[in-house]
C-alpha cells in the first residue's frame, strides 16, 4: 500500500503529510514524537487502513519535510495551533493518536477550548505528569549530536547503545530520521533548534522543576477537558510515563483507560509494533462497536 504525499496548512507553515486509504473512511491522524518524523507511523497506518479507516501520518514542523520556521520558533502554542489547523480540515473531528511531542500538542490545543476537538485519542507514553530523569535522558541524547554521523552504522551503534537494544538487521530504517549531507555525514532529519533553550533548561536542575510544572498545568487544563474516549498506550519499560502518572491521568478522564505494552520502553511503535498496532485497532473497533463492560 502506497500512501498519497499531501501538503497540509499548518497555519503559518507548510505540514507534510501521507494519507492511506480512501479520503471518505473515518479519518485517523497521528502524530509523532519529537525526533521522529511521519514515517514512524508506516505499518500502524497501514494497519488502520485494512480495517477500514482513513489514515493521516503528519511531519511536525521543523520535522521531516515539513518547513521549518526561519525563525526557529518552536514555542508549544504554535504545535498546538498546528494541531487546530490539522482537525480543522476535516469535515467531523479525526481520531487523533499523539507520541511524546505530538500527544502533549494535541492536549494543548484541547486546553484552549471545551468544544471536543477530536472525535478520540490516543496517547502514546505522554501524561501531564513525566518523569524527569527520563525527559532528561531523551532531551540529552537528542542534544548530543549535533556533528551527525559518520554513517547510518554509527549512527545505529550509538543508537542501540542509548537503548540497550540490539542493532536491527539493515539500517535502511534510519533514513527516516536522518538525512546524508554534503560533507558525508549523516544528521537528524529535523531542526536542531527545536532544542535551543529547551535543552539547556531542563538538563539544568533548578530551571527544568519551573518548567516542567507550568506545561504540566497546562497539559492538565486540556486533560480536564476531554470528553471523548481516550486510551493512554504506555511502554512497559517506560522511563518517561510511570504506571502511576497513567493511572492519574485515567482516573482524571471520565471513561479513559491505558494499556502497557510488554517489552517496549518510550518509543512504543519503534519498540513492539504489532502490540502497539493490535491495542490502537483494538481502541478504534470499541470506536465503532462499545463493548458493554467498557
């Protein structure tokens, strides 16, 4: 299956996007994490599709090929206004399934209004309230790099080091994430400058602790607001998400549930695919069909 390359108005820039499956299908939009680019939604989108949804896969901005902003401006009001700019192209609100970055967007767009923005979602190992120390460990890796790599073997070998995971067989995958430059080595596939301010903050003790509860306000206020069935799909092996912050957060949501996904850490769909993908068809099948005990 071979999705259809789309530009979406983001507003103020340019989003890329993939749409699978037919446009008059129930349209399901995911969002990727931060790092990552659309591509990282391929199989479950395909997936989605041979049950009888209409998938969107989008690039953020200053991701993938979507623009980047001359500016670098990478303030969390402008994700969210993206995301507004996203539903708002649709004819009745998408299910919306947001990773990390792309979960926190979609909450923060729902905090800006009790009109239901979606007509479900998806988060993927976000929660307002995240571990530090592992929001910590991501930020610093995504920091650490920005000479690139030599190769796209390098590039795994340092990759499979941070997650203590196996290198996988070809690393064709990288190039998702990615991109070969002029000088022959390989840097990621979206704006380094996302992180500026961003990196220094919550790697430094004192600063992050302000920060981290002023968006966690704010992640709460659109949480506050759902009144749509939501799913919270954590890693198991999670350092970002805790059982407890899941548990909070569905008590918080009437009707909102979570599922672990065994032997998968905070890149839930990269870690264990088909268990990602069987607990979003299985959410979305409740979608068309409640079952009574839920």
């Amino acid at each position: 299956m071979t999705p259809r390359r789309v530009d979406l108005d983001g507003g103020a820039l340019r989003l890329a996007a993939d749409r699978w499956g037919e446009d008059q299908s129930s349209p399901v939009v995911f969002l990727h994490g931060a790092g990552q680019s659309r591509r990282a939604w391929d199989e479950t989108a395909r997936a989605v599709v041979e049950s009888g949804w209409h998938a969107i896969t989008v690039d953020h901005r200053g991701h993938g090929e979507s623009e980047w902003p001359t500016n670098a401006d990478y303030h969390w009001d402008h994700f969210a206004d993206d995301v507004e700019a996203i539903v708002a192209h649709f004819d009745t609100p998408p299910v919306v399934v947001g990773a990390s970055l792309g979960g926190m967007s979609a909450l923060l767009a729902q905090a800006r209004t009790d009109n239901q923005l979606y007509r479900a979602l998806i988060l993927v190992d976000v929660t307002p309230r995240m571990e530090l120390s592992g929001v910590k460990r991501i930020v610093g890796f995504m920091a650490a790099h920005p000479e690139g790599f030599d190769s796209l073997d390098h590039a795994s070998d340092v990759i499979a080091a941070f997650t203590g995971r196996p290198k996988p067989d070809s690393v064709q995958g990288l190039r998702q994430v990615l991109q070969a430059h002029n000088d022959g080595r390989w840097r990621w596939h979206w704006d380094t400058r996302f992180l500026e301010g961003r990196a220094d903050e919550i790697l430094d003790a004192e600063a992050s602790t302000g920060r981290t509860e002023a968006i966690r306000d704010l992640l709460l206020t659109g949480a506050a607001r759902i009144r749509v069935p939501t799913l919270v799909i954590r890693g198991a092996q999670s350092d970002l998400v805790s059982p407890e912050a899941a548990q909070e957060f569905v008590a918080a949501v009437p009707g909102a549930r979570y599922v672990d996904v065994a032997d998968a850490g905070h890149m839930v769909a990269g870690d264990q695919n088909d268990r990602f993908a069987a607990a979003v068809l299985d959410f979305l099948a409740d979608l068309n069909h409640p079952k009574d005990n839920r």
